[in-house]
C-alpha cells in the first residue's frame, strides 16, 4: 500500500509542479487493448519490447520479437483482486500478442523493454506481477539503468527455486539517487544471457527523486502564491 501512496503522492506534486515532472502511470487512462511497438502515456515512453534473442527456460533459443512486440493494455481486475500489494486500479501493462478482453486477463512471456521521460532523471520504480518457481527458477529480473548509454544503476531480483508448480508472486524494483535516462526491464541468467519470464507491470514512476519532487512542488506553490 505504500507504493500506492507515493503513487498518489507523486501525481499530485506532478500535477503542482508542473508537465516537465511528467513521468507517472498506473495505465489507468488507457483502453484495453494493444498499445502499439511503442507508446507513451503518463510522460513514459516504452519501447522495443522483446528485441532481443536468448535462452528459454526450457534451454530451447529464441529470437528476436518471437513472442510479440506489442505492448498490451490489460483489464486486470481478477489479478488485482488477488494481489492488491502488486497491483492498483483496473489496468496493468502487459506484452506481446494476445490478451482477453474484460476482467479476466493473460499473462504473457517476455524477454526485455525500455522506458525513458526523454529527459534525466534521479528516480524510478515499477511494481511487478510474476511467476517464480517451476520453469522460472534461478532467472533474475533486472532494471537496469543507463545515462548516456552507460550503465549507472541496476535493481535486481531472483526468481526463487523452491521446487514444485509455479505460483505468482509481486514485487517491486526500483533506481533512486543517481542520474539516468533510459531504463531496462530484462530477464537474466547468471551470466547475461537474456531468458523470459511471464508477468505484468503496474504503477510506474519515473521522475526526480521524490524529496526533489517536493522541494520543485514547494517552489511552484510559492510562485503561484507570489502571482497572486
């Protein structure tokens, strides 16, 4: 629930502050439906979904865009029901090449994407809804960070290997304090090679950090205050 309140917290300091701190989303304004190989929405622009070629967890190979380049707006009500500590609202983003329509949902495999606010920023975070276990264990989920093309900060998480059936678990990663302007979501082995997992992403926020967040909100109420 905390993330949910910095959520909230975030947009309306946006909001005060101004459309250059854009850079918050819970997809909620969106339809369900395909967004498209690349979209914007909240200020956040993502991009280049699964173009990369890797190792199944199976140990079969992929390739490039094998399982879609299509950024999915999914109503994920039943999966919000269910894990409202990973989820919020109605909507979540999902990936690649079919999705079903209404409350009940898919949670698709994917390999990699990239997101930006086309400009530097100090913070980010992202909550994830995912399966571990089963096929999944051992793969680890990595946000990494880059300024310039290089990299500057990663958050990272490994999917856990209890044995058994796969079950969905939600998560957070985020990127706090350092500058950066693109970010990557991507599934890992232990030696870099790129992998898949299955999940879906809710509640975005890429922006200054929150305490600068707050300093700028301060700023722009005393302006308007002064203009008064």
């Amino acid at each position: 629930m905390k993330k949910n309140t910095l959520l909230l917290q975030t947009l309306t300091i946006a909001t005060i502050a101004g459309s250059s701190l854009a850079g918050v989303t819970g997809f909620e304004s969106m339809t369900e439906g395909f967004a498209g190989e690349s979209f914007t929405d909240g200020g956040i622009t993502f991009s280049a979904l699964n173009d990369v070629a890797g190792i199944n967890p199976d140990g079969s190979h992929f390739v490039a865009g094998e399982y879609g380049r299509q950024f999915i707006v999914e109503n994920a009500t039943l999966a919000i029901n269910d894990f409202p500590d990973a989820l919020s609202g109605t909507n979540a983003l999902s990936f690649g090449s079919t999705y079903i329509a209404g409350d009940n949902l898919s949670i698709n495999i994917l390999s990699s994407f990239h997101m930006t606010t086309g400009q530097v920023e100090s913070y980010a975070s992202m909550d994830l809804l995912f399966f571990e276990n089963g096929p999944w264990s051992g793969i680890t989920l990595s946000l990494d960070a880059t300024l310039d093309g290089t990299l500057v900060a990663s958050d990272s998480y490994m999917l856990s290997d209890l044995g058994g059936r796969d079950n969905l678990v939600g998560r957070s990663l985020s990127i706090d304090g350092v500058a950066f302007d693109s970010l990557q979501l991507s599934a890992r082995y232990s030696d870099g090679t790129y992998t898949a997992f299955a999940g879906l992403m809710d509640n975005v926020v890429i922006t200054p950090t929150p305490g600068t967040l707050g300093l700028l909100a301060t700023g722009s109420l005393l302006g308007m205050r002064r203009r008064r």
